[in-house]
C-alpha cells in the first residue's frame, strides 16, 4: 500500500463524517476538481482504505436499547480454540463487536438486545454456549456518552 498524503487524509475524514456526500462537493470541500477526487476515492477503495459505506442506524428508535460489556474468558486459548470461538461469536447478531484482549480474561463483547429479558437469554442460550466458553462477566451500560453516531452526530451538527 502506498503511503497516504495530506489530500488522501482530507478525503478519508470528510467521508467518515459524511458517506453520502457528492463527489463533487467532497472535491471542493478537499481542494480537488471532480475527476482527480473519483479517482482518489477509487484508489483508496481498491487499497482497502475504505471498506464500505453504511447508514448508522439509532438502535434505540428501533428499539434495541439495552447495551452490556461482556468479559469472556476461555477454557483454551490455543489456535484451533481461538478460531472456533472467532467463527462462532460472528453468527450471533446481538454481539455488535467482539475483541480480544491483553488481560485477566480472553475476549470483551459489545451486546445490544432490546432489555434484560432478552440479554438474559442471549447470555444464556448464545454467549454461553459458544465454543470453549468457560466464565462471562455482564457489565450494563447506564448512559452512551460517546459512540459512533455521536461521533456522526457532532461532526455534521445534526
């Protein structure tokens, strides 16, 4: 991959704040002309700078407004354990992220469901029972202060 410049960057940044905004007013917002900007956003494509363009969604209007941290610690932490839990943790949609971490334990979940009931079961029924799953520890979120659409939010003044 080639190294980014000042422009590549500009173009990166207005395009996190704005994934819908026209080539032609991200050139004049970057100080291209149309066709040099396409051609920018292509490259950066291709290269893997830009993975893909979304709407973010607020989860809570679509009520899924529960969030809760799960610390998750493994019975194997070998290779072939590792890569079933990976696969197995991406086929439930409740888990929004998944990491693995440095720690006392193996893996840190983000879960969105719409209340307790429903985390409940998740925990029970999914997270549990996911490959090499030995101990989870539930950490509910009382206030989103910053996230991704905050982020989103600020940045376009909505």
């Amino acid at each position: 991959m080639e190294q980014l410049d000042k422009l590549d960057l500009a173009i990166l940044q207005e395009l996190q704040t704005n994934g819908r905004i026209t080539v032609t007013e991200l050139a004049s917002r970057v100080g291209l002309s149309k066709t040099p900007c396409q051609i920018r956003m292509r490259k950066l494509e291709e290269q893997g700078y830009i993975l893909g363009y979304v709407a973010l969604v607020d989860q809570k209007k679509i009520g899924i407004k529960y969030v809760a941290f799960v610390q998750v610690s493994l019975s194997d932490t070998r290779t072939r354990a590792l890569n079933a839990f990976n696969e197995a943790v991406r086929t439930v949609p409740e888990i929004e992220q998944c990491y693995m971490i440095a720690a006392s334990f193996d893996y840190l979940l983000k879960v969105r469901t719409s209340d307790m009931d429903n985390y409940r079961r998740i925990l029970g029924e999914k997270i549990s029972s996911l490959p090499y799953v030995t101990q989870t520890s539930t950490f509910v979120v009382m206030e989103e202060v910053k996230d991704i659409e905050s982020r989103f939010t600020q940045a376009s003044g909505n």
